[in-house]
C-alpha cells in the first residue's frame, strides 16, 4: 500500500478522512469527511458536520478524492505473465498465441501469472473480480481464494457438436471437485463462447446453480460462423480440432442463440449470467437484454485494442438508457495500457475521454453493476453506513479536485482502507 492508509488487518480502529470530495454510485459530497470504524462506514458527510473525532486515527486525503473499491467483471488473470502485447491486426493469429501461450503454462506458471494478476488488480483499485480461469482451473481458482479480492473464478470449457457431453461431464466433475466458495471467491462456469460451445453445453452450464460468464458477440467473425458455419472461425475450429460432424450451425445471431439457451434463469431476479463484450448489438436485443436479466460486461480498451466494433460505434450507452445494468471489465493485461495495474478506473476514464460518458454513469458501471453482477453485495461498493469492501484514494493531479479530476488525470490510486483478507466471509 502506498502513503498514509490502514490495512485490512486493522479492523476496530476508528479512522477519521479528510478528503477533497466522497463519490459512489449516488453522487458526491465536496469537501467530505469518512469516519470509520474498521471496515464500518459510520458516517460521511461534510467535514464540518462530523467535526473532530478524538479517539480517531486522522488522514488527510484533502488533495485526493476517495471512493469505494471498484469492480473488475472481466479478467483473465492467466494471462497476466506476457504483460502488455502490441496487437498486429489478425484476431485469429492473436488468438493462436494465446492458446499456445496456455498450452506451453505448466500449473506453476499459471500460479505465478494469477498472482502477478491479483497484485496488479490491487494496484488498479480492484476490490472485486470476475475472473475467466482457463484451463487447469485449479491453480487460478486457489491463487484468487486465497487473495485479499472477492468475486467469482469461472472455470472455461469448449465443447461443440459431438464434444458436448464430454465436456459436460468435465463441467460437472470440476463443480462437485472445486469448493463452490471459499473467502468471497465463489465458482462459476465460463462457457467460452457460442462459436467454441454448443447449445447443450451452455444449457447445462445456466442450469445449474453457479454464476455464469459467456463471451457473446464479440467479433464479426463470430456473427459469420453462426449464421453460416463460415468464416475465420470456421479455420479456428479445424485448427483446434474442435470442428466434428456432430457440430450444429444454428443460423442465428449471437445474441438470439445465446438468449435461447439460458432456460428457467431468463427474468429470474438472481439471474447471475455475464455476457460479456456485445460489441454487435442490434436495437432488437435491447428488450430482450433487458427482459432475460444478464449484466452486459464492456471491456472498452480491450474492444479498442482489436478494433471491436469494426462498424459503428459500441452500444454501452444506448444499453445504459434503456436499462441494462451494464459493468466494466479489463480483458487481460494483454490489451491494457497500463503495464503497472489492471484496473476499471482507467477503463471510466477512457470513456470519458473519447465518449464523454458521464461521471454517474461510469462509476455505476465500475461499482454497484458489476457487484450486482457478479452477486456481491452492493453494500460493499457504497459509502452508505455499514460494511465497505475497501475505500481508495486518487489524486486528480492539478484537475479538478472532484471526480471530474480523476477522469481527466492518468494517477494510479492507492488505498485508504485495504479490502480485508477475509472480506467474502463476513
């Protein structure tokens, strides 16, 4: 942790912070004073209301403008160890690399990458995840457990055609060998997408009881492979050896089959499904988006690093006005920026820089839609009394001295209050 803070192991101590402005999903309070006790939030409001607070460990955070820990629905720590790669053009080739980067890993490498990971997601002012656990899903589910984040681990599959239902027992196996929680980092399944898995196998994987993560409509390349069985993807499936005579081309768009495909959790009030990217969205799915539940996850600079959408722009905002509770992720540190964090308030402020997306749209994406998402409580990621998963501090750098300033600033933020090593069990 860097500068003046208090660790997540320092539960009790009643801390007094003073700082230039307080933000969360429901506005912010300019100057604003945070009275903790522990992991409690006791009181936020203007530093002359709370006034002096003798038995208070006092920070001065008057530069700075604090905010609850943020949340990362979209990662995939395994692919921490690269670091940043320039991208040359071809998703395709892009996507080899990956996968021989994954099959040269041994279960050690894999451990390390997830640990760079998570320290990096520290470092970002990441307090929940959701992270994609590509095969062996032992070692990055262990190494997030054991971390001080929270969220869920979704262990990947890919099964098409006549694969299926061996990689519906593979699902089903790992569910029954993995616990299903352990501190705050729950089990999920990663159908990976609908061009690596067929219907049966994302149907099975929403009927069962653990959050889910699909990556939908990511490129075009994946809307021309389900309407066609053509395409680079076509390539990528012999390449994997994944293509078989049992593999059924369901002639629709991504979305549409995707949707058919989740069963009794459509509409549920605990439909805890990702879909994560959408970069083609046409405005006909907006309802049915909305109507099925799912959090809708943008990666904005991972979209921007492959050229998604390669047509018109990405459809976050329209989503955001029709209702969509739609969260930010990073993708992995491959196609991220910043070498030195993976974190979402890098992902708010390029969007306020090339969309101008407002501030109360971008921290609702960063905090409570993610936790919705990903099932944590959005307690957690408010500064309303009661638990606070970790509060962060950032400085806006000569900006303005609100939250205005910490869009149009590039400062790494630091942590005031630490998330605690058992924050998913209390």
């Amino acid at each position: 942790m860097n500068g003046q803070g208090v660790t997540g192991g320092q539960s009790g101590s009643r801390v007094l912070i003073q700082a230039a402005s307080a933000v969360d999903y429901r506005g912010e309070i300019a100057p604003a004073a945070i009275l903790l006790d522990g992991h409690q939030i006791v009181e936020v409001a203007a530093p002359e209301s709370i006034g002096l607070v003798e038995d208070a460990i006092s920070i001065d955070a008057r530069t700075e403008v604090v905010m609850p820990g943020l949340i990362n629905a979209h990662s995939h720590l395994d692919l921490s160890g690269p670091g940043p790669l320039p991208y040359e053009g071809d998703f395709e080739k892009w996507l080899e690399a990956v996968i021989q980067l994954r099959i040269s890993s041994s279960d050690e490498d894999v451990s390390r990458a997830v640990s760079r990971g998570v320290e990096l997601s520290l470092a970002g002012g990441t307090f929940g995840i959701g992270d994609i656990a590509g095969m062996p899903h032992r070692p990055p589910h262990e190494v997030l457990s054991t971390s001080q984040l929270v969220g869920v681990s979704y262990a990947e599959f890919f099964g098409l055609g006549d694969d299926q239902p061996q990689t519906i027992d593979h699902m089903q196996s790992t569910l029954k060998e993995l616990p299903g929680e352990t501190f705050g980092v729950r089990l999920g399944l990663s159908p990976h997408a609908p061009y690596t898995c067929g219907a049966r196998v994302i149907e099975n994987a929403t009927s069962s009881s653990a959050p889910v993560a699909i990556h939908v409509s990511e490129s075009r390349a994946e809307l021309d492979f389900l309407a066609s069985g053509s395409g680079p993807f076509r390539r990528f499936a012999d390449m994997l050896r994944t293509w078989n005579d049992g593999v059924e081309i369901p002639g629709l768009h991504p979305i549409d089959f995707t949707l058919g495909c989740l069963g009794d959790r459509v509409g549920s009030s605990a439909c805890d499904v990702l879909f994560v990217h959408l970069n083609h969205v046409e405005d006909r799915h907006l309802a049915p988006l909305l109507n099925s539940g799912v959090t809708p996850v943008y990666c904005p600079r991972a979209s921007a690093y492959f050229g998604h959408p390669d047509v018109g722009d990405h459809p976050y905002l329209k989503m955001l006005e029709h209702g969509l509770s739609v969260a930010l992720g990073t993708d992995s540190l491959i196609c991220l920026d910043t070498p030195d964090r993976i974190g979402v308030l890098d992902e708010m402020r390029f969007l306020h820089r090339r969309d101008g997306t407002s501030p109360r749209h971008l921290i609702r994406m960063a905090t409570i839609n993610g936790a919705l998402g990903l099932g944590l409580e959005s307690g957690l990621v408010d500064l309303n009394p009661g638990e606070v998963g970790g509060i962060l501090a950032v400085s806006t750098a000569g900006h303005s001295s609100d939250f205005h300033g910490v869009l149009s600033s590039n400062e790494a933020p630091r942590w005031i209050l630490e998330p605690a090593t058992d924050a998913g069990s209390a």
